[in-house]
C-alpha cells in the first residue's frame, strides 16, 4: 500500500504563534512529544548488563521460586 505524505513549510513565527494559541494541557502533549524526538529512550549498558546477569544466573539454576522464598520468610519469623 503506498503511504501518502505531505511536506509542508510552515515559517517558524507563524509555528511560534500557534503554539502559543493552545491550551496548557495541549503545550504539555506537545512538550511530551518534542522530549521523546529530541530525546529517545536507549538502553542504559548497565541495564542490559544486569538483565544478562539474571538470566545467566537463572539458567544456571541460581535463582528462589517465590514459594520457596515465601516459606524461607514464614520460617525466619517464627
């Protein structure tokens, strides 16, 4: 399916001048939206590196089922 697309050139005072004609709540979308481009979400090397950890200690087998460690926590209580 072809992806219809229109380019336009809209002068920055005329954006300027509609940006300031919108509602609080609609300056925040767009304030949203211009953080997300300007600054998108990678990944933090430091977590990728524990999310590897973790998955390599639990295909070892280093890892508590939650049954196991809910037990482990009634018997430390008593």
């Amino acid at each position: 399916m072809a992806e219809n697309t229109v380019k336009l050139d809209i002068p920055f005072q005329s954006l300027i001048a509609a940006i300031s004609s919108l509602k609080t709540a609609e300056k925040h979308q767009l304030l949203e939206f211009i953080e997300a481009e300007l600054f998108p979400e990678e990944d933090d090397p430091d977590d990728i590196a524990e999310v590897q950890a973790a998955r390599a200690d639990y295909r070892a087998g280093d890892y508590t089922t939650f049954d196991r460690y809910t037990a482990e926590r009634s018997n430390r209580s008593v």
